[in-house]
C-alpha cells in the first residue's frame, strides 16, 4: 500500500517546521545576546553612577568635619599617612613632628579621619579607596586658620608675607590692624583646570584664591589612591598626566599645584580623567569656622 496523501502532507510540514525551527533559535539566541550586552553597559553605568554620588557625598561629609576642626583648632590638620594599614593604631592620625605639619610630612597623604572623628570609611571614596588630602603648611600651625583678629579696615604694612593677624589690632589704632587681603597672600594651594588654566591662586597677583585644602578621589580608574591595606592602586586604564599630578604617593611641592575638571559638574569632561576634587578656598573655610575678619 502506498503513503496516503495526507501524510506526505504532514511529513512536508513537519520538515519545513524544523528548519524555521533552528533559525529561529539562532535569532532568539543572537537577540538574548544583545539584551544581555546592554542591560550589563546599563548595569555598570547605574554602578558607576551610584559611587560617584556616594564618593561626592563623603567628600561633603570630609569638608564639614574639616570646617568643624578649624572651628576647634583654629587650624587645618596635617595628612595622614596612607600607607599604613587600617589595623595599624597610627593609622588615620595626623603626621605631624613636634607639633609641626611640614611639607615632607605630607607626602602619601590621606584625609586623617580619626583626628577629624570619623570613621575610615568616611574617608573613603565609592570604589573603596582613601581619600588624598593635602593642605598648604601654614594653614596647618597653629593659629594658622584664625582670621579673628584681622580688620577690614587695617592698614598694617610691616612682615614678610605669609603674616598673622595682629592682635593688638584696636579700632584707635588701625595701622597695627591687618588687612584680610595681607593674612591670604601666598597662603593656600594652587589649582588648574585639565586645560592648565589656573583657577585658584595664592600668589601676589590673586591673594584671595588659594585653596584651604584638597580632597581628591582618584575617581573609578583609581590610579594614586590608597586602599586600607596601605597599597597604592594602580590604574586599571592608564590615567592622564593632569590626573597623575594628583597622585596621593607624589611629594608635596613648595608650589603645591592640583588638577581639577571644571567641564562638567562633577568632572569626568575628558574621557581619561575622573577624578572628583573638592578645594574650597581659604577665606571660604575660615568664614565657615566663624574666625572670619571682624568688622572695624
């Protein structure tokens, strides 16, 4: 007996089903692939962007208690040594000798969190790195930070700058009185833009613009940051030469410079550079502190 027609046709069906079958699987297969590939670019953007916004609001919290501090000490602390493991008990204290922050003491520096009672990962940026800090010397001696006694009014002349504020200041006698503009020559840091364009600048020329401090997260790259082991991060990525100037290992500069992105509100304009850098100026912090200039 002969094949019935009607199964030829289903044979031909059946045949004809497997092979659209097979290439269908190969489309779900190649569309799956390609879901999967941007839901993980999605998923690590929203990472990214959730330690960002973490690393600025610990950044903030590191400006309140370094604000709190001047109100207290009348002065700025000096770096804490980031090589130093979390375990060790000088971790997190200030690297001053004799009462002093000199320049030496604050290569590898990090935020001091146990000087500015808090804990070390408040001084931690999102991608669990130490925060850098750096401050200009003079605003670390004591006193360094108190603008109480200077007059808006004075018209003390005599000292080579960086100067103090006079304390026999009197309102009978304004010639001893210093001028706010004199206390903030030379005092602060130096900042620049990736441009190289300078932005913040304690010299003759712009006496009112120096940085009190900085606080640098390395930013995701990493590169120059310190882990709580007291390891230095490499980058990942390779980073800038601006970024590279940031680097918590390098030496503190007499003509201390740091880099900073202004093209975009958090940084990141350019595609190696990621850093976040917080640099408030030093009138900006003394005012916070309430040891601002009184009035004559």
């Amino acid at each position: 007996m002969g094949v019935p027609r009607y199964h030829w046709r289903v044979m031909r069906l059946h045949s004809r089903g497997s092979g659209f079958t097979l290439i269908e699987i190969v489309v779900v297969i190649v569309i799956l692939a390609i879901l999967i590939a941007m839901s993980a670019a999605l998923t690590r953007g929203v990472i990214a962007g959730q330690k960002r916004s973490l690393t600025v609001t610990r950044i903030a919290t590191v400006d309140a208690a370094l604000v709190q501090f001047v109100t207290q000490q009348k002065r700025l602390p000096c770096p804490a040594n980031g090589t130093l493991p979390s375990t060790d008990v000088a971790a997190g204290t200030e690297m001053r000798v004799a009462n002093v922050c000199s320049p030496t003491n604050q290569q590898d520096g990090v935020v001091p969190w146990r000087a500015l009672g808090l804990a070390e990962s408040d001084a931690t940026d999102g991608w669990d790195r130490r925060l850098t800090y750096r401050t200009d010397p003079e605003l670390a001696k004591l006193g360094g930070m108190d603008m109480s006694f200077c007059d808006a009014a004075g018209a003390e002349t005599t000292g080579t700058p960086p100067t103090v504020c006079n304390v026999a200041c009197t309102s009978a006698a304004p010639t001893n009185c210093t001028p706010p503009p004199r206390f903030l020559l030379t005092r602060g840091l130096t900042v620049k833009n990736i441009a190289g364009t300078t932005i913040m600048d304690p010299s003759i020329a712009t006496p009112h613009t120096g940085a009190a401090y900085v606080v640098i997260s390395h930013g995701e790259t990493g590169g120059g940051g310190y882990l709580n082991t007291g390891q230095l991060q490499a980058s990942a990525v390779g980073d800038g030469t601006e970024e590279m100037k940031n680097w918590a290992s390098l030496p503190y500069a007499g003509a201390a410079t740091y880099y900073v992105d202004d093209s975009l509100a958090e940084g990141g304009g350019a595609a190696h550079y990621d850093d976040l850098l917080s640099r408030p100026s030093v009138l900006n912090v003394v005012t916070k502190a309430g040891l601002g200039p009184r009035s004559h």
